[in-house]
C-alpha cells in the first residue's frame, strides 16, 4: 500500500489542491444527506401538523441545500481536475529529468518502449485512478459515515441493522474481490499472449502462407482464445454474484426495518417520517460499501502502472560526474589499461575481456572484427557511455571517470551505430553539435562528411524539414548527416561506429580523405565491416571475441594475421567478393 | 434497486465521460449487425437475459411500491390501535419477499447469462477473426499498419466487449425501467410526475450543456497529449543521441513546455465532464425536494380535507386526485429510480457508439476479400507401378501432380520436378502502375538463378509471384509445365522453400521453429537439417540446446543465427524449388561465410532462385539475371555477362576500383 502511495510525493504545489478536493466532496455528501432528513420533518411535523408553512419554509431550506451541494460538488469537480492533471504533469516531469541523468546502462535496461510506456500510458492511468480516488474514496466512505451516523441519530435500533449489515457485506465483498481480481491477472497474462500470438502471425504472415501453415496457426490460436474465454467466464462468474449479494442485503434490510419501524411507530417510538428517512439511508449506506470495493479493485488495477513509474523516479543513475571534475581535455591520446567490461554485474561472462590498447593522439585506427565480437562497446567506453568493470580508460592521461560528463563527451564525439535525425530542418539538426555554429560551419561540416552535395539538392536546401526519425532522408544520407553533426563539436576524438555502411564505397572514401585533410590532429577510431574502410588507417585492431585479436598496421597485419588476411581477400583480389547491393 | 448497482458496475469501464462521439457512418445497421452476430450463437440466452431484466425491473417496481402499502394500509392504520395486529402485514412482507427473491435469482441469472454471451461471443470473434486475417492475401497486410490490424484485437475488440456486457442490458434495462417508473408515477400522481419530467430536461439540457463545453476541451486535450507523446517517442528513441551530445537541458526545456500545455488542457477537459457529475446528482435532488414540497402540500390537503385546508389545493386534490403520505414516500423514491436510468441512457449512448466505431473496424477486417483459390491440380505422393506414376497413400518421399481433365474426364499424374517458366510476365501492386515489364525467364530443375540489381528493381517481388503471393497481370508462370494458376496454392506454396528477406521466428523451442518446415518431422530429422544449415553447432551451444525457448521473434539470438535457422527451416521442408532472398548486409562477412556455406548445402540438387549481392553467390549460377527498374535487362551467366561489359561488368568492375580507391 505504502507504494501505492509513492507517486503523491509528486503532488507538490498541487498539495493543497488535492487536500482541499475531497473537503468540497465532503460538504457535498453532507448537503445530500440532510435531504432525507428534512423529508421526514416535512411528512411528520409538516403533514402530521397541517402546517403548510412549515412544509413552505422547509422545501426552501432544502432546495438551498440542494444548490449549495451543488456549489460544493462543482468545486470538488474543478479541484479534482487541476489536482489529477498537475500530479500527471509532475509525474511526467520528474521520470522525464530523471531519465535525463541516466546513463546508458539505465536505458538499457529500461528499453525505448519501456520508457515510452511509462511516460504515456503509464501515466494516464494514474491521472484517471488518482480522479477516481479523489472523488469515489472520499466521498464513499464520507457518505456511509455520515449516513451512518444520521441514521444513528434517529434511530439507534434500526441503525445497528445497517452496521451489522456492512460487516456481513464488506467480508462477503472483500473476499469476492480478491478471487476475482486474482482471476483478472490472469485473464491480462493470457490476454498478452494472444495479443503477442497475433502480432507474431501479423509480422510473419509470409513464413505462415509460405509454408502452408494457416491451419495450424488457427488451431493454436483457437486454444489460446479458448483459454481466455475460460478464464473471463470464471472471473466474470463471481462478478455475477455481486449484484445480487448486494440486492439481497439491501432487501434483507428494507424488510427488517419495515417490520421493526411499524411496531415501533405504533407503539409510538419512531415516526413515519423517521422511518422514510432511515429507508433512504439504507440505500445510501451499502450503495457506498459497494463503491469502496470497486475502488479498492482499481487500484490494485493501477497498482502495475505505479510500480513502473516509481521504478523510473527512483532510478539513480550509474554513471555520476566526480566531485572535482577535471573541465579540459588536454589532447586525444586513449589508453585501455587492463579493462573488463560487462554491461550487466551479474554476466558470466565479460563483453571485453583484459584489454590493454594505447593510442596516440592524432591518430587514425581502424576496428574490425565479427559481430558480437564487441567492437562497439570497446569504443563506447572511451566516451564514459559505460563504466568499465575493472581496469581503467584514460583519455589525455586522465582517467575517463575524472573528467566532468559533458567536458569529455564533447571532446570525445560518437557517431553512434543506431543513430537518429530529430524531427526539424537539417541546419536544427546539426547545431546539436554546436549551438552557436554559424551556417557557414555547418556548412564545411557537411563538406567533410559528403553531405553538402545532396543536401543542395534538396528543395530547402539547409532549411528542409526533417521528418521524425529522420524517416525522409535515406539511410546512407543520414549517416552523413550524422557525422556532419559530430564534426561541429571540433572534438579531439572522433570515433564512428559502423558509420557509413550505407554509404557506397567512393563516397565513403571521399569522407576518410576529408578527415585526414582537414582534421590531422583529431583522433580518428573507425569501426566498420569492409576492409577498404580502414586500410588506410595509421593502424588496426582485430577484434575478436571481447579481445584484441591483433593491433598493428595494414602490412604489418596482412603479413602476420590470419583473421585480417581472410577478410582481405575475401573482399579484395582475385577471389573478390564484389558487393552487388547499390548503395544510394 | 438492481439499476443502481449496476451504475456503479459501469463506472470501473469508462472514464471518459463527455468525451467526443467518435463518427461513425451507420450507427444503426452496425449495431443491428452486432446484434445478429450475437443472435447467431447465443439468440435463446438473450431471449432468457431480456426475461430476467423484466422481471427485474417489475419486481424492483413492486418492492418500492411496498412502501406505500407498508404506510398506508398498515402502519397508519395501526397508530394508536390497543392491540395492533401484525398477521396481515406480516403476509404482505412475506408476499414482498417472494417479489425480491423472484427479482434477486433473475438479475443472478441475468448475469451470468450475459457474462457467457459475451465471452463466448466475443472467443467466436476473435477465431473468425484471426482465421480470416489468415485468409486474406499478403496485399493486405502490406496495406494496412501492423499496429492498425493489432489494435482491432485490442482495443477494438475490448470496446465491444464493454458493449455487449455493459452497454446493452444496461440500456435494455434503463429504456423498461424509464417505461414502468414513468407507469407507476402516472398511477400514484399526475402532477407530481409533470414536475418530475420537467426536472429531467432540466437535467438533460444542463448536462448537454457541459458535454458539448467538455467535448470541445477533449479534443484539446487529445491533440497536446498527441503532441506530448509524438516527443516522448522521438526522444526515448534517441536518447541516447541526447547524452552523446549532452543535449539534456535543452530536451528539458522542450519536454516542459509541451507538459505544461497538456496540463492546461487536460484540466479544462475534465474540469467540464467532473461537473458534470453533481450536476445531475444535485439537480436530481432539487426534482427530489420540489416533488417533496408539492407532494407534502397535496398530502396535506388530502389528509385535512376537511379542516381548514386551502381553497387551491382542494381545488387541486380534486383535479388531481389524493396523494396518501405512503404514496408519497413511494413517489419519492421514483423520483430518484427516474432521473438515474435517463442519465444511464446518455451516457451509454456515448459508450455504445464509440464501441461501434470499433465494431466498424472488426466488420470491415471480415468483409475483406480472402485470398481466392481456384487451383485444382494438387500434389499428391507417388510411386512407380509398371512404368506409371501412380498416386500413393502412404509417404513415399517422391511427389507427383495430380492433374484432372475435364475435358475427357481422365487424371494424369505427372512428376514434382522443379521446372520453372516465366512468359512475358507483367505484374504491379495496382492494375495502374505495372512494376515488373515482360519478365521471361526459365529455370530448368536442379538449376540455380541469381537476380542481381540495385534495391527496389524488382526482385523480391519476382519470387513473391511464384508462389502467388501476388497474382500477376499479364502473362503466364508455369511450374512444371503448369500454369500456377491451376494449382492450389496450398500444394503450391507446398512445394517451395523459402528464406525471407526478413527472418520471423515463432514463440516456442528451437525445435518447434525447425519443426515448422515439416510438423511431423522427428528429432533426427530437425538435427539433421541444424546440421545442414550449419546451425546445429550454436543451438548446442544455448543454454537449453533445442528446447531453448525463442520469445519475441527470436529476440535472444544474433541476426546471423536467426538466418541460420531461418535456412534450417527451409531445409527439413525438402522441397524441389528453393527461394533464398538474402539479406546479409547487416552480417559481417565471416558470419555470413557462415550462413552461405549453410545455403550453399541448401541449394545443391534443388532448382534455386537466389537474390544475391556477393559474388560468391552469384557466378557459380547457372543463369544471373541483371534487373532494373522492373525489367531483367541482361541474362547469362558470370562469364557472358563480363563480356557483354554492360551494367552487371559495371557492378562487378565498379566496386572492385572503390576498393582500391
């Protein structure tokens, strides 16, 4: 329950919204519980005594209750929503800062979706549940006690048949209501994987005509509703129950008071009025035990979507700038001195496994290597994407993790594999290398990378529209852009991961003859899969299987390595594998 | 009572009260084509279901009408009597509380009737569904988003549930119980029932009122959520490009402008519809308080009418007729039972066309056309019997064509054996815009045939036209001499391998995905094609070998293995004709020697078509057909076609000078 709770702290300046919300509901329970009262008094007092006045001056009193209920129920209406909103608002805001101290391994194993999930749905859901609680849980239970006590006061006697009558029915309730929201999970488990069976067979409909296997898929699909429909019918079965649970009460009840209320009222204890008035009650009171209940399944209901979001806001980041950071980088020579990496604690087995790589500043290195062999977590520990396990990364001689965050990722510039365009023009794009870049710069950026020539194409030229996802440029265009965007921060490190595999071979030339021309004393890492990417480089590494296979230069590898000179041939020579893909 | 429990039921569905009526063209055929499909399976249970509301409804009726009785004709009778006799009011309760039983058993009936109508309804929907979507040919899906189709089985189908569950008898039972309580209050007293009526359009136009105001902000409210949402994706998806560029302050500030303007909206939306809600309760209790006023005044002129009453209201009770003090304590609590279903009505009637508009969904996934089959030759096995191919019962690992001619009423068997024709074949997605031009081309069995061209020349789409993924425009396929149009397609597609451009996996073991190629394949059988797919060595290698579970597409393995099985699958299937569309660019070049030494054994002896960019692939083919822009443009093998030194010499020559560049 304390969790259940967790996401009010977000409340904040909304506080005192929220506290006075369910005060409005409070007075308005009270205008509508004096009614009945009031009722009575008209048919005893007013009727029994032929006293139109009295019947007059009542009706006014209540209609004059009935409007300020109604005052108070639209205030509660209007406090409610500016609470729900402003606590969905804050919820947002602090998952959306807290996600932007994270680090990659925060994201990581989060996902994407998952966070997106948590920022939307997640969040609506408790805006919804959190409205229903500020009306529904306060005026409920408001309603039942102050029925209760009302009732109490006209009649002591017939008022403990209530209270006994909400023990009986609060047990018979609570106990069908966790049964049933028991079965409900379940329903939701099941209901996931059909959703899941569906959308297998939606994406792999080819494989499924291909081979001839729509009946079979029918058949598992069949079971699978089938299931479903088993476990609806249970869960829906003992909801059947509730109403006439209830109805029953509420009867068993109504009979009592009627045979008690008329021996009373003959023998002169209890009034017809009185007894009119308590029968309203009744209705009042169970009707409300009835609502708790259904508040309490909501909430177990919202009870996923809170622990997500607290998962979120408690999320403290791994990676955190040290105390006295160290604010310049002084060049871009890198050091690996025996590192272990492993992008979760409790892996078996490390990604990177005891490596010891010095690199000079100035120079240019090529990476290759077999997928998996973990190319790009090597690189990405250099820009403190991650924290190494043991051992230590060294950028300038200074340990990565004394360097303040911002300082060494803006002088250590990743073009990532898995990169993305943001939607905005293309000169919006770029300056996220460098805000203050004049067009002029921007413009030379997109020289070195080879974008220039098709970005003059464009109608717009520099001010064309970037779809989300840069889904309008295609993939080879957009890794230039990419690395046009990492040029502008002028960093003294420049590694480009996989960067230009869209890119066809002569461009991708083009753009490694700029970097030695232009950039000589930034350090240069290149990851890529075709060996004409990297045998100009001043040296290479062969990675293989989270270590260094070899490092040394293009001779000295051709001559000495097995696993470069088998790529090398295998792409180049007489036994060349051509590439028959254009790109474009 | 029953109604007033069911109010609260309905709460738990939807919040969204005074949200905007999505449009929907034609409410009324929609809703009586979900009510036949209701009928169709479960017509006597909603016969029973409509029963147990009436008799719900009536006794409910009674049960309140006892009020009355209990003040009138017992208690008031009995006041200030010396010895009260309860034997006849004790009867009339026993009388009542057979009404409340009979109401209680047929609202408990009700219930669970409803709950298996719309479970069951709803598990036949989903089977139709799914089997159709099954059924529809691969246009479809290539048409229409995937998220599109899913959320018919979603959110869709969830809307139609609280419909059929909710919606329906709730409206039932409000239209019967607006009915008999507007009855009965006729019955007690006209003008007390005027008043009542006039409260109700009160009511009505207040709450229309703040519906429509709400409605205005709801659309406000959907367009900055929309807003919001469409930058949370953008940014979660690179947010990884943020912390690289450091760009966080910046993304904050965006984030909480385009927050605060949510909140602004969102607040407005549900300030309107939260009102809504003591509006019609408080104004229920003013038609409550005027009925209480005039009531009173008419119970008192009726109960001192021959005291000093006033002259109006004599005049009154003689128009009118008498209200009795019990009478107006039934009146009261009809007062109540009145105002409440009329709201239910309006608000169910928002629910039940946003329901509809998803039933319009469901119902335009089942109109769509299925894939049409008229093929008629079929593949049956066989065996040698005195020189002639005859059809086998049992498997004999030899197939033949079981081809009928109506002609002369004869059947001819004529062997499987992966001869493949295109003749002058025109094809396009739409009848107006042709993307493949005067395909010819002709695979003799066991031969290999590379396609070769830059992306989007069209050759994906050749293969998806031999086994009639598409129907083609102009021309003729022939497979074995055949025309694939007269062969089912299920023995059709029966009888070709295929490995997709992209690889999908099914939830299941490693096996399971194997085992997909042929289902009654054994063990042996599964490794023996690992083995020969060269994946046998890596799923030894997972943590449970073949019965590692495969969850999200395979989302546990490399791209490379999940090819790998892709080709395993392919390979326990053992058919004549291979289709390998490979997509290795995302492999790096030592996997993929990998998963094309794995095709390679594939391929042998089989007629293959392979899409291809490596060269190793392409010159040991039998034929490579060079396309662009739709039309083959050269045809031969690696050797004639350096010679013809056109654009296949260009590609191969082009990239080998980058390389050195």
């Amino acid at each position: 329950m304390s969790e259940l709770l967790s996401p009010l702290a977000q409340l904040k300046e909304f506080k005192k919204t929220a506290i006075v919300s369910p005060l409005w509901m409070i007075g308005e329970v009270i205008c509508e519980m004096i009614i009945p009262i009031l009722m009575g008094k008209i048919v005893d007092e007013g009727i029994g005594n032929k006293d139109m006045g009295y019947i007059a001056s009542t009706g006014i009193l209540m209609l004059g209750i009935a409007l300020l209920g109604l005052f108070c129920g639209c205030m509660g209406g209007l406090t409610r929503s500016k609470a729900s909103a402003g606590l969905s608002r804050n919820l947002r805001k602090a998952m959306h800062d807290n996600i932007q101290t994270f680090s990659f391994a925060n994201i990581d194993k989060f996902s994407t979706s998952g966070l997106v999930t948590r920022l939307t749905t997640d969040v609506s859901n408790i805006q919804n549940a959190f409205m229903m609680v500020l009306s529904m849980a306060v005026r409920a239970p408001m309603s039942m006690i102050v029925a209760m006590i009302l009732a109490f006061y006209l009649n002591a006697r017939i008022a403990s048949i209530y209270l006994i009558a909400v023990i009986i029915l609060s047990i018979i309730m609570g106990t069908l209501m966790i049964t049933t929201t028991r079965y409900f999970k379940k329903v939701f488990e099941r209901y996931d994987q059909l959703n899941e069976s569906v959308q297998e067979n939606v994406s792999a409909i080819r494989v499924v005509k291909a081979y001839v296997r729509e009946d079979y898929e029918n058949n598992k699909f069949k079971k699978a509703a089938g299931n479903i429909y088993e476990m609806f019918l249970k869960a829906e079965m003992r909801l059947a129950c509730i109403g006439p649970v209830m109805t029953t009460t509420i009867n068993v009840c109504i009979l009592l008071i009627s045979w008690i209320g008329a021996h009373m009222i003959v023998s002169g204890s209890l009034t017809t009025g009185q007894l009119m008035s308590l029968l309203a009650y009744c209705m009042n009171i169970l009707m409300s035990l009835m609502m708790v209940s259904m508040i309490f399944v909501m909430l177990t209901m919202s009870e996923a979507s809170v622990r997500r979001i607290a998962e979120v806001i408690n999320e403290k980041s791994l990676l955190t700038n040290p105390e006295n950071p160290v604010m310049d980088v002084k060049d871009g020579a890198i050091e690996f001195k025996n590192v272990d990496f492993a992008y979760k604690k409790e892996a078996k087995e490390p990604v990177l496994k005891n490596i010891n790589l010095s690199i000079k500043s100035g120079e240019s290195v090529g990476i290759i290597g077999a997928t998996g062999s973990a190319k790009s977590s090597l690189v990405n520990l250099i820009s403190r994407l991650y924290d190494v396990t043991s051992g230590s990364v060294t950028v300038g001689g200074v340990d990565v993790r004394d360097y303040d965050i911002e300082t060494l990722r803006n002088q250590v510039s990743v073009v990532l594999q898995k990169n993305e365009l943001f939607s905005g023009t293309i000169l919006d794009n770029l300056r996220w290398g460098d805000p203050n870049a004049t067009q002029e710069e921007c413009i030379r950026a997109c020289q070195m990378a080879c974008a220039d020539e098709f970005i003059e194409r464009m109608p717009e030229r520099y001010n064309t529209h970037i779809e989300q996802g840069g889904s309008n440029v295609s993939g080879g265009q957009k890794q230039r852009i990419c690395i046009a965007r990492a040029l502008l921060k002028k960093p003294k490190i420049l590694i480009l991961d996989d960067s230009t595999s869209a890119v066809d071979t002569a461009t991708d030339a083009k753009i490694r003859k700029a970097f030695n021309d232009e950039i000589p004393n930034t350090t240069k890492l290149i990851i890529a899969q075709r060996i004409s990417s990297v045998e100009n480089c001043d040296r290479i590494i062969i990675m293989d299987n989270g270590q260094i296979n070899d490092f040394g230069t293009p001779n000295e590898l051709l001559e000495r390595n097995e696993i470069y000179r088998e790529i090398y041939e295998s792409q180049t020579g007489s036994s060349a594998d051509a590439d028959f893909d254009e790109k474009n | 009572m029953a109604e007033k429990v069911k109010e609260v039921k309905a709460f738990g569905g939807r919040g969204a009260r005074g949200a905007p009526r999505p449009k929907v063209k034609n409410p009324g055929v929609l809703f009586m084509r979900v009510m036949r499909y209701i009928f169709k399976n479960y017509g006597v249970s909603m016969i029973v279901v409509f029963a147990c509301i009436i008799i719900t409804v009536f006794a409910n009726i009674q049960g309140t009408l006892f009020t009355k009785t209990l003040i009138d004709k017992y208690i008031e009778p009995m006041i200030g009597q010396d010895n009260p006799d309860f034997g006849p009011l004790a009867g009339a309760m026993a009388r009542v509380a057979l009404f409340y039983l009979t109401g209680i058993v047929a609202s408990y009936v009700q219930a669970r009737t409803m709950a298996k109508i719309t479970q069951g309804t709803l598990k036949n929907l989903r089977i139709e569904l799914f089997e159709h979507m099954e059924s529809l040919p691969i246009k479809y899906f290539d048409t229409n988003a995937h998220g599109d189709i899913m959320s018919v089985y979603t959110n869709d189908i969830d809307t139609l549930r609280q419909m059929i569950s909710q919606s329906i008898p709730q409206l039932l039972n409000s239209a019967i119980t607006i009915i008999s309580v507007l009855g009965s209050m006729i019955v007690l007293n006209v003008p007390l029932t005027i008043v009542t009526i006039i409260m109700v359009f009160v009511m009505l136009f207040a709450s229309g009122a703040a519906t429509k105001a709400s409605g205005k902000n709801f659309v406000a409210q959907q367009k900055n959520l929309g807003k919001l949402n469409g930058y949370i994706e953008e940014m979660m998806t690179g947010e990884k490009v943020v912390k690289v560029f450091c760009h966080e302050a910046k993304t904050i500030e965006d984030f909480d402008k385009y927050n605060n303007e949510l909140f602004e909206a969102s607040f407005k939306a549900n300030a309107f519809s939260s009102i809504l809600g003591p509006i019609n309760a408080q104004l229920g209790n003013v038609s409550y308080v005027i009925c209480a006023i005039v009531g009173g005044a008419l119970a008192l002129t009726t109960a001192s009418s021959t005291g000093a009453g006033v002259a109006f209201f004599l005049a009154l009770t003689h128009l009118f007729g008498s209200l009795s003090i019990g009478g107006l304590a039934s009146f009261l609590t009809f007062n109540k039972n009145f105002s409440m279903p009329i709201n239910q009505v309006s608000m169910q009637f928002n629910s039940i066309i946003m329901a509809l508009a998803g039933a319009e969904r469901i119902f335009r996934l089942l109109d769509e056309k299925s894939e049409t089959d008229d093929g008629y030759v079929t593949l049956v096995n066989s065996k040698m019997e005195n020189g002639k191919i005859v059809e086998a019962s049992e498997h004999t690992g030899h197939w033949a064509w079981k081809h009928y001619h109506q002609a002369d009423n004869t059947t001819t068997y004529q062997p499987l054996e992966g001869d493949v024709t295109f003749n002058d074949v025109d094809f396009g997605y739409d009848d107006d815009k042709i993307v493949l031009h005067n395909i010819v081309l002709h695979a003799n069995p066991g031969q290999k045939i590379a396609l070769v061209g830059s992306t989007g020349a069209g050759k994906t789409t050749i293969t998806n036209l031999i086994n009639r993924f598409y129907d083609i425009q102009d021309g003729k396929i022939r497979y074995d001499n055949i025309n694939i149009n007269k062969i089912s397609k299920k023995d059709l597609r029966k009888s070709l391998g295929i490995v997709l451009q992209d690889t999908h996996l099914f939830t299941g073991t490693v096996a399971e995905n194997i085992r997909y190629g042929k289902l009654d394949a054994t063990d042996e059988e599964v490794k023996a094609a690992a083995k020969l797919a060269n994946a046998d060595g890596f799923i030894r290698r997972l943590p449970e070998g073949y019965d590692t579970m495969l969850t999200g597409d395979g989302a546990n393995l490399s791209q490379g293995q999940r090819q790998l099985l892709a080709i395993a699958r392919a390979a326990i299937a053992d058919p004549p004709v291979l289709i390998l569309d490979e997509a290795t660019s995302s492999i790096d070049t030592r996997t993929e020697k990998i998963v094309q030494d794995g095709m390679d054994k594939l391929m042998m002896g089989r007629t293959t078509f392979v899409i291809a960019h490596r060269l190793s692939t392409i010159r040991n083919s039998d034929c490579i057909l060079v396309m662009e822009q739709g039309r083959i443009i050269e045809q031969g093998n690696h050797k004639e076609l350096l010679e013809k030194k056109g654009k296949y010499y260009q590609l191969y020559t082009g990239n080998k000078t980058d390389i050195t560049a």
